[in-house]
C-alpha cells in the first residue's frame, strides 16, 4: 500500500469518518490516480467513483 494516504485512511476508519475517506478518493481522483488503486483505500465502487469525480468536476 502506498504510504502517502496510510494515515488519512487510518483516521478514517478509526474514526468511522466517512466525509474524511471521500477527501481521500477525491484527492485521489484529482492526482490522476486509478480506480483500482483508489479502491485499496476506500470502500467505493467504480461507480461511486465516477458519480464522484463528475461532482467534484462541476463544483469546480
């Protein structure tokens, strides 16, 4: 597992806060990431990513 998200992710889940593992997939999808690699750390689906990133697209 890549290191850079270990800690938000563990904050996540030892906290139970969802709002916090959606900044993750979101500052995931930002950097480019794969989904694959984005569902490591979190628990969407492939299409709650993409729900996701067409949101945090027209936010924008």
């Amino acid at each position: 597992m890549d290191m850079k998200y270990q800690a938000d992710l563990t904050d996540a889940r030892n906290e139970g806060r969802l709002e916090v593992e959606r900044t993750i997939a979101i500052k995931m999808l930002r950097a480019g990431e794969p989904h694959e690699k984005i569902k490591q750390y979190t628990k969407y689906t492939d299409e709650e990513l993409d729900v996701l990133y067409q949101s945090d697209c027209c936010e924008s």
